[in-house]
C-alpha cells in the first residue's frame, strides 16, 4: 500500500522533536501527578501483577494496558512533547491506532491534539503538542487504552513553570468494571471513552478496571474491587459473561459482595449499550436488571440502573463500530446517561 503522507502532509506523524530549549522529565517526577495507573515492575498497571495472576490469565494480559491512566499538571510551557517506551502495542483492524496506542492532551479541559504514533510503531514513539493558549495552563495527557507503557517522559520548554493541577472534586475515585466496552474498545484516541467525558464534565477522578473480553466477576476480582476506597462502583460486564447462566450466577453476588464491604456506596448498574436486543440479550438485560430491582425491594438507597436505551439514546445502532464497540458517538451518548445519575451523587 502506498504511503499517503507523501501526497497528502495531514496525514504525516512527526516522530521528531527539533527544539533547542526542550527538557524531558521522568512522568514519575514530583511535579506531576498520575491517575487511574500505577508504577509496578518496569510498567504502568491498573491493578498489582499479583491480583492480576490470580484473577485469569486474560485478565494478566490486559491489567497493563494502561486504560484511564492520566498525568496532569500546570504549566507555561507553549508545547508539551512526549517520549515513550512501550511494551506489548495493541493493533486491530476495528479500532484507530490513536486510541489503542496513543496518548492525547488536553489544555484546560479542551481537547487539543492526539500524539498520534506512526503506523509501524513496535515499542518507542515521540511526539509534540504547540500550545496555542499563554501563561499558565492545566495539562492532561490521556495514556493508551489498549497498550502497555513502560517508560514516559514529558518534554517542556527549559525554564517553564511546572506544578500541579487543582485537585478532582471527588477524593476518592469512581471505580468501573466490565468488558472491551468499559476499556475504551472502540474509541478513536483515549479521552473519548466514555468515563474520559465523564470526567471532565464532572472534574471526576476514575479508575478504569475494563478487562476486554475478560471481564467476568471472578471471586478474586470481587475480592481486590471491594477493598478498594471509592467514591462510586459502576459495573457493567454482560458481553463478557459467557453464558446467560454465568450472569444470572455472577451478577448479584457481585453486588451483593461488594454492598457488604461498603454499606453506603453508591452503586451503579449497566446493561450492554445496545438499543435493539436479540432474544439472549432481552434475558440478560431481565438479569441485570432484577439485581438492581432485588437491591431496592431490601431498600437500598444508593443503587441505581441505567437502562440500554438510555445508554444509547443520542445514537441508537449508530453508535457502534461493529456490533458491539461504540464509537465516539456511542461513548458520547453512554457519557451523558452516566452524567445524569453522577452529578446527582458526587
């Protein structure tokens, strides 16, 4: 295939940084701040290596795939550059390389631009961000959804001012569970994902715990989610169970696990966010559902369910790459149902 780059310059990725005045500094420095990813044993990770190995061998694959994962800060630098060393780099035919293996920034909230790898990427990319906006400005550069990242160093100006951003309105963070869906799969560069528009219409802080294709309540994954201190659990794992039987065995206890370690969590219920549904898919939303209706007839307060047409109200089937992956469009329609029922809680 033909390199359109050569006949159309909008579709080039620079991969190299000629500044004179550029500085790089480790993302683990001081003056920055990570969310939804830790360091652990060479990488970034969403859960301890330990966790992860206990749960299945899926979910070890993916635990390092560093969805939801942000650095944030404030500076003056005019550009923000990065440099990053990858491990395993996930490439698929449905998905935009800039959501799976890209990073993307924001400046005060507004999208700016993607740090688009190139086409050919294997483990290594840099690339650079001009600022048009002046003086001090908060940063926040999105981490790959469907990649590991080992290393990851931002590039100011030398001499710019570096500091971190204001607190997120919620100390603790939102915490969801599920499936490709809840990971980010399909959408086209990491701050469309659906919990990406939650967080910044809400100022959220988030953990994402999506586990493509591996998303199914294990004993072991209950155990880690339930200890953890958050703000909101939002849970939505249907596509992943892999039968009708696995949900209606799963999904309450799952709720019921997690309502007796945090008796006044705010609970949030998902179905999968299809606005027609097959047969199978009519029995598992009735399974999803009666969860949430079983948690309010005991008169839990703090449970709540989001139903799959308001998930997808602004879009419909046209909201999915294929069958099941959202678009932006899709994530964007899942955003706005979750904002309704968030801003009411936080």
């Amino acid at each position: 295939m033909s390199d359109i780059s050569k006949v159309d310059k909008n579709f080039s990725v620079n991969t190299k940084i000629e500044k004179d005045d550029i500085e790089f500094l480790s993302a683990d420095s001081e003056c920055f701040e990570i969310f939804g990813v830790f360091r652990e044993n060479g990488k970034y990770r969403r859960i301890p290596e330990e966790v992860a190995k206990k749960v299945s061998e899926g979910v070890l694959r993916l635990h390092a795939n560093t969805a939801g994962g942000r650095i944030r800060f404030v500076t003056d630098s005019p550009y923000v550059a990065i440099n990053v060393k990858m491990g395993d780099v996930g490439k698929m035919p449905h998905f935009a390389l800039t959501g799976s293996s890209g990073f993307d920034l924001y400046v005060d909230n507004k999208f700016r631009q993607s740090f688009v790898p190139p086409f050919d990427i294997s483990d290594k990319y840099e690339s650079v961000a001009e600022l048009l906006e002046t003086g001090l400005k908060e940063i926040t550069v999105n981490f790959p959804l469907y990649s590991e990242v080992e290393e990851l160093y931002i590039g100011l100006k030398s001499g710019s001012v570096i500091k971190k951003a204001a607190p997120y309105k919620n100390k603790k963070p939102v915490v969801y569970y599920g499936s490709s869906i809840t990971q980010g799969g399909c959408a086209s560069r990491p701050g469309t994902c659906y919990q990406g528009f939650v967080s910044r219409r809400l100022n959220l802080d988030y953990i994402n715990l999506g586990f493509s294709g591996n998303a199914k309540a294990e004993d072991e994954i209950i155990e880690y989610i339930k200890k953890l201190d958050m703000s909101v659990f939002v849970y939505d794992y249907d596509h992943n169970a892999p039968t009708v039987s696995h949900l209606e065995e799963t999904h309450e206890k799952m709720f019921l696990e997690i309502r007796r370690a945090n008796p006044d969590l705010p609970v949030i219920i998902m179905p999968r966010p299809r606005f027609y549904h097959k047969p199978e898919e009519i029995r598992r939303h009735e399974i999803v559902k009666a969860t949430y209706e079983n948690a309010v007839k005991r008169g839990d307060k703090n449970v709540y369910f989001i139903d799959h047409k308001a998930l997808t109200a602004l879009c419909r089937e046209e909201g999915l790459v294929d069958s099941n992956h959202p678009t932006d469009l899709g994530f964007f329609s899942m955003s706005e149902a979750l904002i309704s029922v968030l801003d009411k809680i936080i």
